[in-house]
C-alpha cells in the first residue's frame, strides 16, 4: 500500500515511488488513501508528505516557527507583516504577531525580535516599520527610543523639526513670553508695565516688574532708566513724566529738590538755573528767576 504520507487514486502502481505525496495544507494519516481531505491543523505547516495533524516532519511538515504564523490549511507559513514580530512559535493567525514596541521600529517580514531603537530626532509609537518613523515635530524633542514627543519646556520653544535634545529647544527671546510646553513660537509680547528676560514664561512676571525711576512699554527684556529730566515715583510704569517744577530728576528718575541759590523750571535735570547776578536764594525748592529775591 501507499505509505502515510501519500495517496494515489489510480490502480496498478508498480512501485512505492508512484504514491503522490500528500499536498501542501494537508495530512495522509493512513495508509492506501485514494483521496485526501484532512487540512493541516492550524499553528503547523504542510508542504507534502505530512502524516499526521500535528507533524514533527522537519522541512517537510513541522510547527509554525517563530515570526510565521499558520491557519489551518498551511502550506508554507505566512510571515508576520513588517512592524511586527514574534518569538513565540505555533501562531495560527497575524493578529498574534506583536505590534513593534513604542521606540523601537520592525523594519523585516518574520521577525523574532525587535530590528533596533528609533533613531534621535524621530520617534515611533507601536509599531514602527523604520528607525526614522516619524519626524520630531516643532516644539518637541525626540531622544533615542522615543515613542511620543517630548515638549520643549515653558519659556523655550522650537520652529524646527527633528530636535533630538532638550538643550536644542531654544529659550524664549527677551521680550516676548513663552507660556505653556510645546511651542513652536513665543506666546507673545512681555506686557506693559513688566519686563521679561530670556526665558520667561508669563505675560507679567511677578519677579519682574518696572521698578520705581524705570519705565517698562510692552515688549521689553529690561527695565529702561528713565532719562535725564524725567522721573516716575512709582512701579510698573509705562513712560516716565517731565520732572516737576522745583525739582531737578537726574538719576533713575528720582526727583530731588532744587537747592539754595538755584532755580529749576518744569523739566529740570542738570541745568540748574542760578539766580542772576544781584539776587539770592536761601530756600529749596524755586522754579522761576522771579523768586529770586
């Protein structure tokens, strides 16, 4: 009779040799078999002469290996797809290869283990096909083995792809704010009143308002003095104001009373004006020649 592993519907074989051998995705469990109907069972393969549902026939008939899989029927095993792989032998369907895992990229059909580590300034989330996925967007950075974008910290940002470090997130321009993680430019302009140094991370710092004799207009990265002549007496001052009469402003815009013998006129700094030849002052304070006496 025909071995196991073979069958042959036609009559008068001279020699074993002239058994068919059972096809591919299918099993001879008997002897003589003039027909074969038994699919390979699932989790095996069955390229011929398989003699049995659950083969260990090497090359012929054996397990699914390891990154293949095998429905029932199988004649050659199916590879699991690229992104995926598997370790696990006996897969009987490409639902039980395993996605890629985040920050590593399965750049083959029928892996067994992971191919590598996404490369810096990319990133890949399950199931990555390559070792640059995806580029780092604007705003983050991605170092080695980045699954999900990291943002660029409050007070930086990035108007550039594919960062691979946080020190490359740039610092906010003084001036201006960056507010909140994942900026691709600043926030905006410092608020009026404040002063905002590189790095700042709100409208109006409360560490950095405009000090008194400064004044502070939207957009600035430092307190600016108040300039000779004038003066401002108190904080978070937008503009500095005409020194008094009486009174001359010479430094950070403080103002200080007009001594003895001079006198000054609204807008003094310091061009004191002495009382003309002939007259005198023995008080502070005047601001006309006509107080002179």
């Amino acid at each position: 009779p025909c071995p196991l592993g073979t069958w042959s519907d036609i009559s008068g074989l001279g020699n074993v040799s002239d058994c068919t051998p059972c096809p591919g995705g299918y099993y001879c469990d008997q002897q003589a078999l003039t027909a074969y109907s038994k699919l390979c069972t699932e989790g095996y393969y069955c390229r011929q002469y398989a003699s049995s549902a659950t083969p260990s026939q090497g090359q012929d008939a054996d397990q699914c290996p390891a990154g293949f899989y095998c429905p029932e029927g199988t004649a050659e095993p199916l590879k699991c797809p690229l992104g995926t792989y598997s370790s696990n032998v006996m897969l009987i369907s490409e639902t039980q290869c395993l996605n890629c895992t985040p920050g590593y990229y399965c750049g083959d059909l029928n892996l067994t283990t992971l191919s590598g580590q996404c490369s810096a300034g990319f990133y890949c989330p399950q199931g990555a096909t390559v070792a640059n996925y995806l580029s780092c967007p604007e705003g983050h950075y991605c170092p080695v083995r980045t699954d999900n974008p990291h943002p660029c910290p409050a007070g930086t940002y990035s108007n550039i792809t594919n960062l691979a470090e946080l020190t490359q997130c740039t610092n906010c321009p003084g001036g201006y704010y960056c507010e909140t993680p994942g900026l691709s430019e600043p926030t905006g302009l410092c608020g009026e009143g404040y002063y905002c140094p590189e790095g700042s991370q709100e409208k109006e710092p409360a560490s950095t308002y405009c000090p008194i004799g400064h004044y502070c207009p939207q957009g600035v990265s430092q307190a600016i003095p108040c300039r000779n002549n004038t003066f401002v007496n108190y904080t978070h001052a937008v503009s500095c104001v005409e020194c008094p009469a009486g009174y001359y402003c010479v430094m950070n815009g403080q103002s200080n009373v007009c001594p003895m013998g001079y006198y000054c006129p609204s807008g003094t700094g310091l061009d004191w004006k002495s009382c003309p030849r002939g007259t005198y002052s023995d008080i502070e304070g005047l601001y006309t020649e006509s107080q002179c006496r």
